[in-house]
C-alpha cells in the first residue's frame, strides 16, 4: 500500500536524527495518523524535542515548540485580544497554539488551568476568545513531553487531561550498539548540530493518510475483543478505574492505523496487542495500595492481553 510506503520513508528520515527507537517512532507516527495527540514521558536527554521536530519536518507541518513554565498563562498559549492604537479596535493575536504540530514541552511544568486551555484546543480544535472562535489549522497535532522523575514545582496532569491523549509513548535508554552509533554520527558530523531532516511528504498528504486509516477494515469478533480487553482493565482487582468507552475508540483507531503501516486493510488480533499498552496505560487508576507494589497501568494492560481470549477469525486470515 501506497500509504505504508510513505510511512517508513518518513520514519527513514526521522531516524536520520533519532537513532535506535524504530518503535517509539512508529507508535507516534501512528497516534498522528489517527487524529490524535500523543505525551512523550521519558527521561530527560532522550531526544523527546528532536523526535517532534523531526516528525514535523518530515511530515512538512509548521512547527512551534513552547517550554512550559509554572508562570505560562493561557493567553501566552493560545493567543488574546490586542488593542491596536491605529485603529482604535480591539484584534485577536493568535498565541503559538495556531501552528500545525505543536511541542509542549514538559506540560506538567505549568499550572492546571494553563494545562486545560491546551487540552481544549486538542479536543476542539479551535480557540474561543471573547466570545469569537477561532480554528485552528489543520492537521494539528499536539507532541507533550512529561518528565516523570521531577515532581518539585510540576503539576500532574490529572486522569481526566491524561485520556486527552490518544496514546503515550516511552523511549528508553538506547542499546549500547545504537548509542555507539549515535557517537560515530557525531564524529562524522564534525558539529554539535543533529542531521538535517527534509520533508518527506506535506500536510495535504498527512490528511490523505489520515483518511486512509477510516478505510481498514474490522472484523466484528475484533470488536468483540476490542471491547473485551477493555472490559478487562474495568474489573481487574488492581484498578480503580478501567479504560472508558474514549479509551476503546482510542484502541480502535490506532489498530486501523498499525495495520495500515503493515500494508494492510484489515486489522488483525497483533495490531491491537501492538498498540494496547501505549493507548490503554494511560488511562487504567490504580487502587493505592498497588503503588506501594509498583504496580503500573502498563503492568494491568499486559496481564489483561495475556488473559483475554483472542479472536480465531479475522479478515485475510
């Protein structure tokens, strides 16, 4: 398929700057293709800001990178009325939320209200100022980075703002064979600066792609099962909360789009195991006592997909 093809191109030339994490690249390529936004939690130093920027330019979005701070007001994001002398009249200055692929950086740096004017705009897809509302361009896709180590002076985004994003992605450490090459890179180079990435296709293609998703095909007993691993992560005996219906059509269209990056039009039972920890985790409230176990909503999601039967027919099996 056409669409698969465009798609590892455009993760070839992202690896270009981040090296060893075909994965992590390919689950965020996916969580674009399907619409939403994605949170990047990882450690600092892992390439969570080379990573956007790379997308953005291969995918030839516009972008705006904005460091999030505890004194970021909602206005400074998404923009405010603007008394212009000349005229006399009161204009609307779009803030740097009205660009195409947008970079959060540490979102939970900011204060929750900062954090709700952004999440408004992922959901909406507009900005209301004064009365008057504004769209914003599309695709527009949101990439948050989350330092989940630092907890002086941050501001957890609470469950409800978490399931907002369509999936969360980890990098990790690279292995030692990847990090070597990520130095010989450096050497190569002979500058501090990262490879340059160039575009690979444009917006009107990324919303070709996105309509391609629409187009692959689920099995009914897929549904069934889609339905039932969420079922699952409701009455586990370590949560408190289970994934919501939000969570499943999550689930649903970010299978649609792995199978797509296979070559396929129809998902299979892999597809939703692929992508159900980084779209499901997220979402599962655990009891307290299992934080005391170190027990993760991660963790609840894997055991669920090792228990739920999966399906024996699907379309091209």
């Amino acid at each position: 398929m056409r669409c698969a093809a465009l798609a590892d191109a455009v993760l070839d030339e992202v690896e270009r700057a981040v090296v060893g994490k075909r994965d992590a690249l390919r689950l965020v390529l996916i969580g674009i293709l399907s619409s939403g936004h994605v949170l990047l939690e990882d450690l600092p130093g892992l390439g969570k800001t080379l990573m956007a920027r790379s997308f953005a330019t291969a995918l030839g979005l516009t972008f705006t990178r904005v460091q999030f701070t505890p004194d970021l007001l909602p206005a400074d994001l998404t923009g405010a009325q603007i008394y212009d002398p000349r005229s006399g009249e009161l204009s609307f200055r779009p803030g740097p939320v009205f660009t195409q692929l947008l970079l959060a950086d540490e979102i939970n740096r900011t204060p929750p209200k900062t954090q709700a004017a952004l999440l408004e705009a992922m959901s909406e897809h507009q900005v209301s100022a004064d009365g008057e509302t504004h769209p914003l361009p599309e695709p527009f896709v949101v990439l948050a980075t989350d330092n989940p180590i630092e907890f002086e002076g941050t501001y957890p985004l609470p469950e409800a703002q978490l399931d907002r994003f369509i999936a969360r992605v980890r990098l990790g450490y690279p292995d030692r064979r990847d990090e070597v090459e990520l130095l010989r890179r450096r050497l190569r180079s002979g500058t501090p600066e990262p490879p340059r990435v160039e575009p690979v296709v444009d917006a009107g293609t990324v919303l070709a792609m996105r309509r391609s998703v629409e187009d692959v095909e689920v099995a009914d007993d897929l549904l069934e099962y889609l339905v039932a691993v969420a079922e699952a992560t409701r009455t586990h005996s370590a949560t408190e909360v289970g994934a919501s219906p939000r969570a499943t059509l999550a689930l649903l269209q970010c299978a649609r789009g792995h199978a797509l990056l296979a070559g396929r039009d129809f998902v299979r039972p892999e597809d939703v195991k692929a992508v159900a920890v980084p779209v499901l985790g997220h979402r599962v409230v655990l009891r307290p006592e299992q934080w005391v176990r170190r027990i993760t909503g991660d963790d609840v999601v894997a055991e669920v997909l090792g228990e739920v039967p999966v399906p024996a027919t699907v379309p091209g099996g």
